[in-house]
C-alpha cells in the first residue's frame, strides 16, 4: 500500500518543470549504506562512493551546490582533491551545473553518456532537449571530459560503477550502478536519473522533430530502472525515491532504513504514470 501512494503521489506531480527555488537548502551529509555517502543539497543529489584509492563523485547539483558538495565532502573526512571520477546523470544545469567548478577543485574526470559529454565539454544546450526554451543557452564549460558507453564499468582500485543510459528526460540521461557493503551485508546501489516526461514550449513526446525517439527511448529507460538489481535507490531529485522519509527512519533502523527492493520499480512506474498523463494532455491539445 505504501509503494502505491509513493507512486500516485508522484505520478500527480505538475506535468510542467518547476524551478526550485529551495533546491539548495542546506542538508547535512550523510551515510547511505557501506562506503556510500549522500553529499548533496536538499532538492539536487550527488553521491559519494569512497575507496583508499580515491573517490567517485556522482553529479553536482546546480553552480550554486558545488560549494556545499565541497564542504559535505569534508564535512565526511574526505578531500576534494581525492575525488577521480565526477559521474553525470544528465547534462541540465540542476545536475550539471556544479561540475565545472568541482572538477577544477578536484582535477578528476568527468564522464558522461556520448551526448551528454558533448555538452558539457561545449557548454551548449542542444536543440533536441524537451526543456530546450526554459533551459540556458549556454552553461560552463566542463574541463577533462570522456564520453563512456552504454554499459561501461567505471573502475577505480576496489571501486566499479556500471553506466547505463537512461534518456528521454534528457537526451543524455544515464543512471549508475554499483555494490556497497556493510556489516557483513552487500547492498545493490542505484542512482537513478531523472525519467520524467517533462517539456517545455512546442516540444511534445507524442511526435517531435528535433528528438523523434524520444518517446521510445523514455519508455526503455523506464523500462531499465525497474528491472535493475536494486536495494538502495537515490534519484536525482531525492524526494523522487522517497529519500527524506528513509532519512527520517535512519536513527532507528541504521542504514537499513534506505534498503527497499521495490523502489526502483515504484520509481520507474511512478514515471510510466506521468508520461501517459503526458500523452494523453498533449493528445486533449490537438
């Protein structure tokens, strides 16, 4: 019963983007499970996967975040400076726009999907984005970039995290996997990205010339997040894996308040649900 009010909850979200305004309200870092850590601001994750061989940041959270990331990360008695690999899960400024910044602090790599790596190493929106007329023309220009494939693993000393693409929210949507382990138990880690159908001006899932797949490839990514071997589950948005209310129950349970196995599945069907309202509103429009 839970799962489904989590799911019709945030199926019943506005179909149009809102901008936070309070996307960057502090929030205290904190253990996820094993050597996992969430370093992000209240309403844009990033995670930290931490290793003796160095560190992988995933995402940045908006230009505004890069600061607090910085001091969450140190705030958690680690450097800036240990961090190797910046992952992205898409190329918006919500995401994306803090990257510039920790990269030159850190001097790490940043990778990203094909199309993703494109514009950050440009700083050019693409045309083909669904939020294209509400996004910024142009953002900072991301140094040391390398596109990966789809399913690629990221080592790095102890450390693999898996790429897999993700797109239709944006055109280079990629969510990340990996194992963190804890008190003799392994937890299957997921970050998520971002897989509503959100859109901006003229662009429409239903049929679309500067991004015809688009529709198609939203439904596969959805499709891939419900069927990853999943425990710990952080969206790109936090609130959209129900992660302050996992937070909430952390003092009692430990860091297994954030194992739920169904939360990829409630995740992926949550976004199902809002990309048939989609559909059916830009149907009602014609």
């Amino acid at each position: 019963m839970k799962h489904l009010l989590i799911a019709t909850l945030l199926a019943a979200l506005p179909l149009t983007p809102a901008l936070g305004a309070d996307w960057n309200d502090p929030q205290e870092p904190f253990a996820l499970f094993g050597n996992t850590y969430y370093v992000g601001v209240r309403g844009l994750s990033a995670v930290l996967i931490t290793s003796p061989a160095g560190h992988i940041l995933i995402d940045g959270g908006s230009p505004e975040s890069a600061v607090q990331i910085v001091r969450h990360i140190g705030q958690l008695g680690f450097k800036i400076g240990d961090v190797k690999y910046i992952l992205n899960s898409h190329e918006h400024f919500d995401h994306a726009g803090g990257i510039a910044e920790l990269q030159r602090l850190s001097g790490a790599t940043v990778l990203a999907s094909v199309h993703g790596e494109q514009v950050l190493r440009t700083g050019a929106t693409s045309k083909g984005d669904p939020q294209y007329t509400n996004l910024p023309p142009t953002t900072a220009t991301v140094a040391n970039t390398r596109a990966v494939k789809d399913g690629e693993i990221i080592k790095l000393g102890p450390l693999s995290v898996t790429a897999h693409y993700t797109p239709g929210h944006a055109q280079g949507g990629t969510s990340w996997t990996w194992r963190s382990s804890e008190g003799g138990k392994t937890a299957a880690m997921v970050y998520a990205d971002s897989l509503n159908a959100f859109s901006a001006g003229p662009f429409r899932y239903s049929a679309n010339t500067t991004y015809p797949q688009v529709r198609a490839e939203l439904e596969k990514s959805i499709a891939t997040v419900a069927a990853f071997d999943c425990d710990v589950l952080v969206s790109a948005h936090p609130e959209g894996s129900d992660l302050w209310e996992r937070l909430a129950r952390q003092p009692t349970l430990g860091n297994a308040a954030f194992i739920d196995r169904n939360a990829c599945r409630d995740y992926a069907n949550a976004a199902r649900d809002r990309l048939a309202r989609k559909l059916a509103a830009e149907a009602a429009q014609q």
